[in-house]
C-alpha cells in the first residue's frame, strides 16, 4: 500500500482550474463586466463618496438619459406645480387665433375644456380660425431626429395638438378615428389612407400638416359644441389689435408631464421643454436652448468638457460624463419619485437611453434602506437588458468598493 501525492502536475492543474472558476464568476458577475468594457463607464455613490468610479469623467453619448437634465432644469426654471398656457383672442375680423405657448400635453381632453370656457365666455360665431406658433422658430431642425412616421419623431411646434400625431383605425381603405375624444379631419383621413389595416399612430412629419391637422381638430370641436366657424384656417402672428379671451392653464402640472416625459421616453415632449426653457423675448430656437441650458449646467455645477445638443437624448452630439450625471441625481434626489421603477425590481429606480450602438442607464438603487445614485453609460452594443442587471447587482452586492 502505497502512501498518496500529489504531484507538480496535478497541482499546476488545480491551480490553473481555480483560476477557470474564477474568471468564469467574474464573467458572470454583471458590474464586473461593465468596468471591463472599454467603451462605458460607470460610477456609483455610497455615503456621499464615489465606491466605483470607471472612467468617470469621459465624456459619452447619454442618449434618453439626457432626458434627466432636461426634467431638472424645466424643475428648477417653474417648479412641479407650473402648468402650460395657450391663450386666445379674439381678432377685430371675427377670427379666433390660438396662440401657442409650447403646452406639450395640449390633448383632445384639453381642447374641450377650452372650448367650454369659450362657449361660457360667450363665443358663438367665428370668421376663422388663426393659429400662432411663432413662440418657436419655423425652420428649426432637432438634431438627432430622424423621418421616420414613429410618433417618437413628431415635429415639434410652439402650438401642438395630441403629441402632433394621429391615432387612426384602417380598414378596407376606411379610415376612422382610434379614439371617442379626437374627431377623424381631412388630414388625418389623407394620411391614414397609406396605411395598412389596422391601428395606427404616426407622426405628422411637418410644421405645415402639423399646424393643419390642429386647425381641423380645433374646427371640427368648435362646430361639435355649437360654435359656427364660417372661415378657413389661417397661420400667423396673432394680429396687435386682437382682444383676449382666454389663457387655458392645462389641467396636468409639470409634475404629471415629467413623470410621462421620463417613464415612457417621450422625445416630443423633452423636446417641448428644453425649447421653452429657451425662450428670450417671446421666441426660441434650438441654438439658443443649446446655449441656455450649457450655461445653466455650468452655474449649477461647475461643468466642463461637456455638450447638449437636445433635450431628449437624440442627438449623438450630445456628450455627458458618467460623474456628470451623478450631479443630477444628486440634485434630483428629492424628485426620485418622478423616475420609473425597474420593472423586475423593487429597488431600482432609473431612466434608460437607447441609440444604435448605445445603452445607459442612470438613476438610484436602494442598498440598505438608502438610495444611492449610479451612472452607467456603454457606448457600444450589449445584449439586451444588461444594463438592468448591472442596476439589480448593484442593489445586491454585499461591498460595492470591491470593484
């Protein structure tokens, strides 16, 4: 009977077995693999001190998690209490112009509610209809936003109805309205009739049909409610001599509007806010939100090595530091019921963004019973929901400084 040993070989092999293992569970493990990207960064806080800190301050694409910055600024700028305006004035022709105020959320529901207080104000007869979007410049471009019929890619305009998109029903080359609230108008049935069968909602592409489809809408609620409109639609400056009739105060606060903005990514309506909170002199544009919004983010926090280009994540212009949007969600930290839940996990709240080749993710995770603030931001591709698990092993780890 031979005593037994272990032998170089056999050793040299355990050996190089534990370190398979090893790697193998930290290529499971998702924060690991989220540092070994070479192209994303990541940043957590604990206790007020960074416990993970992965390439911090590079700048990166932030795509939807932009929409952040946005909703903090248009906080700080009117608080969650502000709601939109449109006014109304009556023209010395008769004519009803409807002046824009860049109200995102200007629905069906909303109209009706002005028009009700139009009727109680003693409207009853109307040469026309004039519609005023000149808060916003005409021929701006978003950067970043694509042709697309999505509603995702809607124009945005100072006087918008329903998102400027259409909801319509299709079938057999009928074209019909998808919901009880909206009236079908003419342009609605023009752009339907391209569609296939169905259930649709599309943008509407242009300032023009835009602008058209609101004048109909308006139209054909006015005579629902007993108000003749004799006129056509006219567009232009709501002329000098008209008379006021009306501001409606949208019934949804800013607080209402940034919950929606920031759980369903609505590109629309970050881009509504960020050319209001531009605004100079009863006018806006792109360029001057740009400029607006970067001043305003290097008072606050003492930014450099930083660009915005939109409101709502679109452009790859935009450039963001991991570190950079820890400073916003320390600023929004009072405003974390604003942000979505994770759906799979109780104790993540964040806000996604996603671009061809981009995916971040950004917001708090619940470790301990507190809520602390991470950024993550991979500017390559992923496999889908990586970004999730990241959050849930960070709400998990039993010691984030570890990494």
């Amino acid at each position: 009977m031979h005593a037994s040993s272990t032998t170089p070989r056999q050793i040299t092999a355990f050996c190089a077995l534990l370190l398979l293992f090893a790697g193998m569970s930290a290529a499971a493990d998702p924060i690991s693999r989220a540092i070994a990207l070479p192209n994303a960064s990541l940043v957590v806080e604990e206790g007020g001190r960074s416990v993970i800190a992965d390439q911090a301050d590079r700048p990166m694409v932030p795509a939807s998690t932009m929409k952040l910055i946005t909703a903090l600024a248009a906080i700080e700028r009117w608080g969650l209490q502000y709601r939109f305006t449109t006014d109304f004035y009556l023209g010395n022709d008769g004519r009803l112009w409807i002046k824009g105020g860049g109200d995102p959320y200007l629905v069906s529901e909303e109209i009706d509610s002005a028009i009700a207080a139009l009727k109680r104000a003693g409207v009853r007869d109307l040469a026309g209809i004039g519609l005023d979007d000149g808060l916003f410049a005409s021929d701006d471009r978003i950067p970043g936003r694509s042709s697309s019929n999505n509603p995702y890619d809607a124009p945005v305009t100072a006087l918008a109805v329903n998102f400027n998109t259409i909801n319509v029903r299709v079938s057999g080359g009928r074209v019909s309205s998808a919901e009880p609230q909206t009236p079908i108008t003419p342009i609605a049935k023009r752009l339907g009739a391209s569609m296939g069968n169905g259930k649709q909602r599309v943008n509407l592409k242009t300032r023009s049909n835009a602008l058209t489809y609101a004048g109909e809408l308006f139209q054909a609620k006015l005579n629902a409610a007993g108000i003749g409109v004799k006129g056509g639609i006219s567009i232009g400056r709501t002329p000098a001599g008209a008379r006021k009739l009306y501001t409606h105060r949208n019934s949804r606060t800013l607080e209402t509007v940034l919950t929606n903005m920031l759980k369903y990514s609505t590109n629309f309506v970050a881009n509504s806010l960020f050319l209001k909170l531009g605004e100079q002199g009863g006018s806006s544009n792109m360029a001057t939100s740009q400029r607006v919004l970067e001043d305003w983010a290097r008072r606050k926090f003492g930014w450099r090595n930083f660009s915005i280009e939109d409101g709502a994540g679109l452009s790859r212009g935009n450039r963001i530091s991991s570190a950079q949007l820890i400073d916003v969600l320390n600023a929004m930290a009072p405003y974390r019921r604003l942000v979505a839940q994770q759906k799979d996990n109780a104790n993540v709240r964040a806000k996604t963004g996603t671009l061809r080749g981009v995916s971040c993710y950004a917001g708090w995770v619940r470790r301990g019973g507190s809520w602390v603030p991470f950024s993550l931001l991979i500017n390559q591709p992923v496999e889908y929901g990586f970004r999730q698990q990241v959050a849930s092993a960070l709400a998990s780890a039993a010691n984030l400084a570890r990494y």
